[in-house]
C-alpha cells in the first residue's frame, strides 16, 4: 500500500482504541515475516531500526530494504529510526526516506533534550517525516549501551515538553525496562493516565517484550498508540533457529532463512492480535 508517516499512522486511530505494534528488525527476513503478518492481518504497521544496533544492520544496508518493503506493502508502512541519538544517524535515516525518527535526549536535562528535540523537529519537517521525543527514563537498553536506571516521567514535564516542542509522538517511562523482565515490572498506570489527561500527544511505550496482555490494554486505555517490541522478535527468531540445529544437522542456509521470517512472523502477529490493529485497514 504506502510508506506513511507516524503522525498519519497515530492519527488514523483516533478514539477506537487500539495500538500499533513497533517492530524492531535487524534483518531482510525480519523485515518479511514482519510485513508478511499484518498483511494476513489487515493491520498497520510500524518497522524501526535502533541506532545501538547499527552495528548488526548498517543504515544504509537495512534503510533501503525496509523502505522498498514500505513501498511494496498491501498495509501502511510506518519506517521508523528508534532510539536516534546523534544528527548524523538521524540525518542520514532522514535522507533515506525514513517516514519517522525518534530523537532519545532522555540522558540530557530537560531545557536540554527541548532545545535538541526542537533544532531535530525541523530537520525532521523539511523532509515531511514525523519525529518522537522521549522523556523521563525506560530502564535496560536498545543496544550495545551500558544500562540506565528507570526514571518515571513528570507530568509538569511531560506538559512542558509537548507544549514546546509539539513532537508526533511521546515515549514516556513509566516502569518498563528494554530487555528482558527478571521481576515483573511496576507499571505506573495512574501517572499513565495523568500525562495522557495533560497533553494531546500520542504516547509510546518502550520496553514492551515481556509485559502481560492486560498491561498492553491498560496501557493503549490510558493513551499509548506506539507499542515498541524488540526482544520478544530476537528472541523467537534465536529459539526457532536454534530448535530446528538443535533437531538435525542437516539444516540448508535458505531453511534458516525461512525459519528467520516464520518466527519473526509468528510473533509480530501474535501482538497485533493483543494490540487490536488487526482489521483496521
Ligand atoms: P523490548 O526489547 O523490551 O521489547 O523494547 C523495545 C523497545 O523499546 C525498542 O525501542
Ligand atoms: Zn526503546
């Protein structure tokens, strides 16, 4: 169908309540299962690529496939750069066509991560894509960076961030971490909520592999339109493989191939089911 951009994608859900799964990808064959699943499921999609990991998928490798599979898409295609931290990536995913970034200034003071989201909005605007903004700190990591402590998001900041810098999309913290759950987290479902009755923005909710399906519904309920999963891919695509060397040694390259697309399918659908994108098109 179409390349389109987060705003578009955000916009297009309005009140019925559902949320779009983020799908990070590492890979063409991620990059197929992922869009092969919501193609059978009628449901939009957003495809993302890390920064931290652009050591595994060099941008100007992995930029172009995921863009042609936009391009090529039966569904809404959102190509998203995740967790952007310097101008020169962001620049780059931007001059690739890239229908969203997101700048990550969640290190950095408030005054600021605002100075820095805004200088990246305008970048962002001249080549019409949309960009997201996080606050307040989503504990682990995307990436090969060493791990940070959550910090639950203001609401007075998450207030003055978006009156400011009018982002497409806000990833605020509230208890999830990146990677895997040792402990069931925390959630913070009422300062969820109090952000989302103080500002207009879409929310995004990192950190999302691991979390129970109600805590995906009370999220989206409370104002999460961006769901981002990054672990819970890599790690159905590692058992898939591993199971299928684990049964024979006589696996052919294309069978682990498939078995890349088919894991990485299984899972994107199985959360667009929970997120309520399917049928939406
Ligand atoms: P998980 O790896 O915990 O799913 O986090 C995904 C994420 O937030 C990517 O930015
Ligand atoms: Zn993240």
């Amino acid at each position: 169908m179409a390349l389109i951009t987060l705003e578009n994608a955000l916009e297009s859900i309005g009140t019925k309540g559902y949320g779009i799964g983020a799908f990070n990808i590492a890979n063409m064959e991620m990059v197929m299962g992922a869009i092969q699943a919501a193609e059978e499921l009628n449901s939009p999609i957003i495809i993302q690529v890390a920064e931290g990991r652009m050591k595994y998928s060099p941008l100007h490798l992995i930029g172009p496939v995921m863009i042609a599979a936009a391009q090529n898409a039966k569904v809404p295609v959102v190509v998203h750069l995740d967790h952007g931290s310097s101008l020169s990536v962001i620049s780059q995913a931007l001059e690739l066509g890239f229908s969203s970034v997101m700048f990550d200034g969640s290190q950095y003071p408030l005054a600021q991560n605002i100075e820095m989201t805004k200088k990246i909005k305008e970048l962002a605007k001249k080549k019409g894509a949309s960009l997201e903004a996080e606050i307040g700190k989503v504990g682990g990591s995307e990436g090969d960076y060493e791990n940070i402590e959550v910090l639950i998001t203001s609401v007075k900041e998450a207030k003055q961030f978006y009156e400011e810098t009018q982002v497409d999309a806000l990833a605020v913290a509230i208890g999830t971490i990146h990677g895997t759950y040792k402990v069931a987290p925390n959630l913070q479902f009422n300062r969820l909520n109090e952000i989302k009755e103080s500002i207009t923005c879409p929310l995004v909710l990192h950190g999302g592999s691991g979390l129970t399906d109600d805590d995906f519904k009370q999220c989206i309920a409370k104002g999460v339109k961006k769901i981002n999963i990054a672990t819970a891919s890599f790690e159905s695509v590692v058992k898939k493989v591993g199971a299928m060397f684990g049964n024979s040694r006589d696996i052919t390259y294309f069978q682990h191939s498939n078995a890349v697309v088919e894991a990485t399918y299984e899972n994107v659908k199985h959360h667009i089911k929970i997120f309520g994108s399917d049928n939406r098109i």
